[in-house]
C-alpha cells in the first residue's frame, strides 16, 4: 500500500485510509501486547542431563509495596503430556497481567517416564527456586501466592495445599485430577497387572520434560495411559511400575497424593471448578474435595458449571460467571492474607 506524499495531488481513497487505519491498529495492538508483560525463562532444577524451566511473566506496571503477588500455575495434559505454554489461556493469562501479579509456569517431568512423586516433587523445588531465587531477581510478595491448575495441574495445585511448604494463600483448581486416586475407576486392586503394561511402562520410561501430540491417538503414552485406566491401574501406573509392589503400599502411596485423604485446619482457602458433563475427569472427584473442605471448615467454592465438559474455560461465553470469579476468589483471599501480615506488624509494634 503506497500513501501518498504530503506535496502529493493524489487523493486518498476510502479503501486507502481503511487500510491505513487498519495498518495503524495493527501496529498500536502489536506495541500494546509487546509491552503487556515480560517473559523470563529459568532453568529451576536439572536431573542427570534433563534441564526442568519455568517461566516468569511480569506485567508491566511497577511492583507494588511488597512486592508482586504470585500467581503459580500448573499445566494439565494427564500428567504425561503438556509444557509450561500451555499453563492458562491467553485470556486467563491477561487476567492475571491485568490485575499485576506476577505469573510462573513451570515444566515438570512426565509420567511414565516418573512417578507422581517425582513430579510432586519437581513442583515442590519450583515454589521453593521462586521463594530462594525468583525473589532475588524479581520484587515479589512471597506472602501472596495463589497456585493455579487445570486438568492433572489442578490435581498438582490441590496436592500443594498440604506437599508445599509454606502454604499458598489460595488454590485455583479447574476440573482437578486427581483429588482422589483411591477410586476403583484409577486402581482396582482386585486384578494383577497385566504383564504387557508392565513391558509399556518400563519401555517408555524416559524422563522428559515437554511434550504434546496434537494426534493423541499416535502417542503410544497416551495408549499406555487410557489401557491402564480401562484395566483400573491407572494409579498403579502413577505411583509405581513394579508388578510385584503390595496392594498395601500402593493404597498406602495412593492416600498421600489424594487431597481428599489430606485436608486439614491448615489447607488454603480453594476455589473448585468443574464441568457437569466433563468425561475426561469425573465432576465428583472436585465433590469429594469440597466435602472434605467443608468438614475442616475451610473457605471453598465449588463451581458445578451445567453441561459443560472439559476445559470449559477455554470458551469466552462462560468466562464472566464461571472463569473470572475464580481470579476475584484469589486476589480476595491474597488481600486478606496481606491484611494479616499488615495487622501483625502492628501488634508487634
């Protein structure tokens, strides 16, 4: 598209200037999404030659007395697909930019290649690199953060409300699995393990750390995974890949990572979110975490949405009434600890 010069006789046509508003939109947008935040990528952890990244997303406005909120996020993919990009929605990811919190995504190693309690544990020493390093480079507010997940992340963000150390303010978990991984549907122990998942299992136990198949049908993890579940060893396949392990212990294993078995006086305030129609994790495993929640009298909101299945909030039509009160949940409950520490101060004055 030629304008023309200042000195110039041409006239401008209709079509010419809607291409030039149009061309100068485009570069106002690119400027404003350029300057929403910045992204910083860290190494947080290796095993053996297995890098494990995060990625710090800064807004960019001036950190506040205090330092930056936290807002800690988990990507799902059944534990054994996924990466970091893939933490929130860009729409979720601007909610969080705009109410100037700073986001973490992180990568963790995938199943089968581990077990749970190594992916458990790759979350652990990501809150821990944020709270020992990340403060060292970024102005954050270690006493609000707000850990976020969705899918097998949001069965990690509940698992944080009794295996991080200290405790989140808040825990976001949208359509959470597992909370609970005692239900015969993930491990049935009436059968033995077929000794083909066992040849699966220990053939792709390869630890990485990112991976997504758009084809999900080709990824043989994915078959490994769905066989498990139809033969009720899912939680088997979680936790262990010795065929020979005792029913006691994997029951034993199982109870540690199931949320529902570990609520106590001290669990954070949560916000729970799930699809009626959701077939990938049942609605009733984020049932019986709110019904642990209410029996310990701990701050909850369970969010049944109607009818809708999983990943419900990758929509915009259901954004207002079922996705944005989760953020005006965390930042309430990261204001009211902040109010705490405030009140504190005070009294030891």
């Amino acid at each position: 598209m030629n304008f023309p010069s200042i000195n110039s006789t041409k006239f401008i046509t209709d079509k010419d200037l809607k291409m030039f508003k149009k061309y100068i939109l485009l570069l106002v947008c690119a400027a404003y999404i350029s300057a929403a935040y910045n992204i910083t990528t860290y190494i947080y952890k290796t095993v053996g030659d297995v890098q494990i990244k995060l990625d710090v997303y800064t807004p960019p406005r001036p950190a506040p007395t205090g330092g930056y909120p936290v807002f800690f996020s988990l990507h799902g993919g059944a534990y054994i697909e996924g990466n970091k990009h893939q933490a929130f929605t860009s729409q979720e990811l601007s909610e969080v930019m705009s109410r100037g919190w700073v986001a973490v995504t992180i990568d963790y190693r995938l199943l089968p290649g581990v077990v749970l309690q190594e992916v458990v544990e790759d979350v652990q020493d990501a809150y821990k690199w944020v709270r020992t390093e990340l403060v060292k480079l970024t102005p954050i507010n270690l006493d609000l953060i707000t850990v976020f997940g969705r899918s097998a992340g949001g069965g990690l963000a509940v698992l944080s409300g009794y295996k991080l150390s200290p405790r989140p303010q808040a825990i976001v978990g949208f359509y959470s699995g597992c909370t609970n991984w005692t239900e015969p549907f993930l491990y049935d122990p009436s059968t033995p393990v077929d000794p083909l998942l066992v040849a699966a299992a220990n053939k792709l136990s390869v630890p990485v750390v990112t991976e997504y198949t758009p084809a999900r049908t080709a990824d043989p993890k994915n078959a490994l995974w769905h066989s498990a579940e139809a033969q009720g060893k899912a939680g088997w396949l979680a936790v262990t890949h010795d065929p020979n392990i005792l029913t006691e212990q994997v029951m034993g294993i199982l109870r540690d990572l199931s949320a529902t078995e570990n609520v106590d006086e001290n669990y954070p305030p949560t916000y729970l979110a799930h699809g009626t129609a959701d077939t990938t994790v049942p609605y009733t495993q984020s049932v019986q975490l709110a019904n642990s929640l209410k029996l310990k009298s701990i701050p909850y909101v369970l969010d049944l949405v109607p009818n809708a299945g999983h990943s419900f909030d990758s929509g915009a039509d259901l954004w207002q009434q079922h996705v944005l009160p989760a953020f005006e949940f965390a930042q309430k409950y990261m204001q009211t600890s902040a109010e705490k520490k405030v009140d504190m101060k005070f009294l030891e004055k």
